[in-house]
C-alpha cells in the first residue's frame, strides 16, 4: 500500500500561487518536441501529414516517408527546412533501413519512429470469400511495414537507450464488426505487435504505443467510401462517416491523432508504455440497448 505523508524537514513553497503560475507560464510556451528528430511513414498525406506539422511546430525535425513520390516532395516543401522526404514502400524492409539511416545522416539522430502507413482493402464481407492475395498485400503493408520499421528504429535506438516508437492501429483492432476481416486482423496485430515489442524495448528506455482512431475521412476512407456509394458526392461522404460517431458535437479529425502522437512522443508520456491510445469519443467503450422510449412502445 502506498503511505502518504510529508516527512520531516519537507516544506512546502512559500508563494504556491507565484508557483502554479510561473509553472503554467512555462508550460504553455515550451515546445515539447524540441531537438528532436521523427521519422514518420506515410506521412504524405491524411493522420501522418497532420502530424509531422504538429511535430513540426513542436521544434522537431521530420523525416517523412511515403510511397507517394510526388505528394511526399510537395508536403516536405510545405512544412519548409524541417522537414525531408525519403520515397518508402514499407513492404521493403531495404526502404525502411534507409529511411532511419536517410534520417541520421540528414538530421543526426532518430528519437521518434512513428509506423503510420497503413491502406484499406477491398475484399468482401463474408470469409467464406476472402482473397488471400489480397490478405497477403494489406498485411505486407500494415503489418510487415510496421514491424520492419519497429526493428530498423531499435536497431538505432538501442545504442542510445533511448526513444520512442509509434504505431498506428485502428478501433477495427479492437472491436469487430466494424470493418472487412483483412483489415480489422492487420490492426489486431498492431496492437498485438506494440505489447510484445514493448516487452523488450523497455529494457532499453524505449517506449512502444499505438493509436487507435475511430474513423475519418483521409483519401483512403474516401476512395472506399465511393466504392461503396458510387455517384454520391465527397461532401455527402463526409457527413455519413462524421454522423457514424459517438461524441456530440464534435467529430474526428487528423489532428486529434496527431495531438495523441504529439503526447505520447513527447515526455509527457515519460511512463506510457505498451499501450493503446484510443480516440474514438467513446465509441468504443459502450454499446446502447436501443429500446424505445416508453410512450413509443
Ligand atoms: N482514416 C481513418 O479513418 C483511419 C482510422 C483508423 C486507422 N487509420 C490508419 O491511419 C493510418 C494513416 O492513414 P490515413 O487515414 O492518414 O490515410 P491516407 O491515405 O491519408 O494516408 C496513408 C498514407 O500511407 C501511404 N502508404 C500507403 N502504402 C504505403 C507503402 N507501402 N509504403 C509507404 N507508404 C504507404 C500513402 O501513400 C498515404 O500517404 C493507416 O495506417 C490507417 O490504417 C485510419
């Protein structure tokens, strides 16, 4: 049990309210990623984009990876001199080793590791028909990419003894039914992939998470959306995927999955460890018996 006390001699600070606000002031202005160096795959576009900004404009330097040559030139531009674009098909394990050491020579070090890219897949609902080529590629992608760029980023960090790795798995991870099999397995074995890796990695100082969003209309969620609505409009799209939440009020957007990278990147998230980070305005966590109301009986 934990005892709870002052011991002698401890004192508490003359002024507490000087204290709190000089210590709030402080807070507010201090760049949580300072002097730090993130490699991001995926990052050309949608969750990653978002977040190399966030990173970004947090005092890190970014490393965005991403099978998009020509998009992935054009967001580094965008995010100006800290940033540096290494073209990377994770389902290349010799693409990722030069992503970490492109991030070394050009930046000096790798603190972050965020495995991001991620795609879709088009099989049918039922496993009576799943395609297992496709199965193949979709799992090539998000979950070889993610544990081929796990390894090459241990294979820096743990020198150093230091670092923090990211991954980006999904709500389909945690609760079925939500999307085809071949993708809801992928992020299942992200999760799964994060804990088993975090039991090694701590040893060394390195901390593994995930992130788990609920859904949001990135290219990829729109392309399928259209597959599967042909002839609706993009805006129309956008509703139906924002009406699917749970939180009133408030919808999810690339920027809520880039402030929990941002947290769990950053020494905020010091003893965060092998954990799941949802953000799914509680989606989740509960599941109404939907029965009518007793004047609707
Ligand atoms: N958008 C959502 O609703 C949602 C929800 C949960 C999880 N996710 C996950 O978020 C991650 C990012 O997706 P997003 O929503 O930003 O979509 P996005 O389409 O905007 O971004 C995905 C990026 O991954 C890149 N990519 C695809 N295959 C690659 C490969 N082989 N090598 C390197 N890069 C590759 C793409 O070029 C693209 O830039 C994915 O892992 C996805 O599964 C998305």
């Amino acid at each position: 049990m934990f005892k709870f006390g002052f011991s002698k001699g401890a004192s508490i600070s003359r002024n507490p309210l000087a204290e709190i606000f000089t210590k709030g002031f402080s807070t507010q202005i201090r760049r949580k990623l300072e002097g730090k160096v993130a490699l991001i795959t995926g990052a050309a576009s949608g969750i990653g984009k978002a977040t190399a900004t966030k990173f970004i404009s947090n005092g890190a330097k970014v490393v965005i990876a991403d099978i998009q040559q020509q998009l992935g030139q054009d967001t580094a531009k965008e995010l100006g001199s800290n940033a540096a674009f290494i073209a990377c098909d994770v389902t290349k394990e010799s693409d990722i080793s030069n992503a970490v050491d492109f991030s070394i020579s050009k930046f000096n070090q790798l603190d972050i590791m965020y495995n991001n890219a991620g795609v879709a897949c088009k099989s049918s609902p039922s496993i009576t028909d799943l395609d297992l080529a496709q199965f193949d590629r979709v799992m090539s992608i998000n979950v070889r990419g993610v544990i081929a760029g796990i390894k090459h980023a241990s294979r820096v960090m743990i020198p150093r003894r230091t670092g923090s790795i990211l991954c980006t798995a999904s709500v389909t991870g945690i609760m079925a039914g939500l999307s085809p099999h071949t993708y809801a397995v992928s992020k299942v074995t992200v999760i799964g992939i994060v804990r088993t890796v975090a039991s090694e990695l701590c040893k060394y100082g390195i901390r593994v998470n995930c992130i788990s969003p609920f859904v949001i209309p990135t290219p990829f969620v729109m392309e399928d959306m259209s597959r599967f609505y042909p002839g609706v409009d993009a805006q129309q799209l956008v509703k139906i995927l924002h009406n699917s939440g749970s939180l009133e009020g408030e919808i999810c957007e690339p920027i809520d999955i880039a402030n929990a990278a941002l947290y769990l990147a950053s020494e905020d998230a010091k003893y965060i460890n092998g954990h799941n980070l949802v953000i799914d305005g509680g989606f989740t966590s509960f599941k109404s018996l939907g029965f009518p109301a007793p004047d609707q009986r």
